[in-house]
C-alpha cells in the first residue's frame, strides 16, 4: 500500500486477532426451525380431529371384541360359546390357534378362569377409557401390552416374516398417548384436571 503524504510505500497491516476469535464474532447463520412436528391453524386442527378418529375407533375395536365375546354376538364368537352361556374367552384362541415358541406357555393357560377375567376386563377398561379419552398412558400401556402379547401368541404371523396388525395397534396405542389425543372429542382435559389426576399424573 501507498502512503500518499511520505510518498512510499507503508509496511502491510498485520492482524493479530485469533481465527477463533474471529470466528466467534462473526454472525451465526439464521435457525430453521423443524416444522417436521410443528403444526399450526388448519393443520393443526385437523390433526386432532384425525388422532381422535383414531382413538375412537380403536376403543371401538377393543369394547366390540369384550361385548361379542361376552354376549356371542356371532361375529367372531358364537353365541353358545359366550362367557354368559360358560364359554371361555381365551379357550378358543389360545388353545387351538396359538402357534409358535411361546405356543406351550399359551396352550396352558387357556380356559383359565384368571386368565379370562383379566383378558376381559384389559378389553373392557382399554375400550372404555379410549373411547372417553381418559387415562390414556394405562390404556396404550396396557393394549400394547395386550396386542403384544396376541401377536407372539402367533409366531411368525402367517401373511408376514415378522410384522403384523397387533404391532402396529401396540405403535398407535403409544402415539395417541404421547399426543395427548383424549383431549379432542374426549374427556381427557376434565380428567387430568381432577383432584385424583393431578395427584397422581400416572393416570394420565
């Protein structure tokens, strides 16, 4: 560089700020936020009312499955074999259908009287509650537990190497819990604001 009033040429300026430092002032590029799970207005309106479609008909899913077995609606059970008329819930399938390397462990405990009362009142207490939209974390807690356990009840599943529909209920189960999604078309908001809720946020 020239100096103009010396009239020679002046040394180069030498600067002595670290990298680091200038790095560290220089401006930060803008955030993008991730709008992958951020939904707003219309969007987010329909999602609720779409995770709350799928609430009730999951809950419908579970409370028909209690009433046919219970009465023998003849949809899936007939009605000489309903738990009114003596018939076993779990005799049927557990005893003849279940297949696979848990199929000894099913095979003997089907017909057990325990054994139908739970799996009744898990299909009754799960129905009832995602059709309310109250105690969500228990229902998919307890339906995954339960759709779960109907899917190793049949190992491999017979049209899939591995996956079937009860992993996938066990999946959504879990969703519409973590969503919150008895808060739409529900009664989730008044149950989590009462007194027995808020003392204990599990039942949720």
């Amino acid at each position: 560089m020239v100096n103009i009033a010396q009239g020679h040429e002046s040394p180069p300026s030498i600067t002595t700020q670290r990298p680091e430092h200038a790095a560290r002032h220089q401006p930060r590029p803008p955030v993008v936020p991730d709008t992958a799970f951020s939904v707003t207005g219309r969007t987010a309106t329909a999602t609720r009312y779409l995770l709350a479609g799928i609430r009730l008909a999951l809950g419908w899913v579970f409370l028909w499955a209690f009433l046919d077995k219970l009465f023998g609606l003849g949809r899936g059970t007939a009605a000489a074999n309903s738990w009114l008329d003596g018939g076993s819930p779990t005799a049927g399938f557990l005893g003849k259908a279940a297949a696979g390397p848990f199929s000894g462990f099913y095979h003997s405990i089907a017909g057990n009287a325990a054994v139908d009362v739970l799996f009744m009142a898990a299909l009754l207490g799960i129905g009832v509650a995602l059709l309310l939209g109250i105690g969500m974390r228990i229902a998919a807690a307890a339906g995954g537990l339960l759709t779960v356990m109907m899917w190793t009840a049949v190992l491999p599943p017979e049209s899939n190497p591995f996956m079937d529909d009860h992993l996938v209920y066990a999946a959504v189960l879990a969703v519409l819990a973590l969503l919150g999604a008895g808060t739409t078309l529900g009664f989730g908001r008044r149950w989590a604001a009462s007194p027995l809720v808020r003392r204990n946020t599990w039942l949720r």
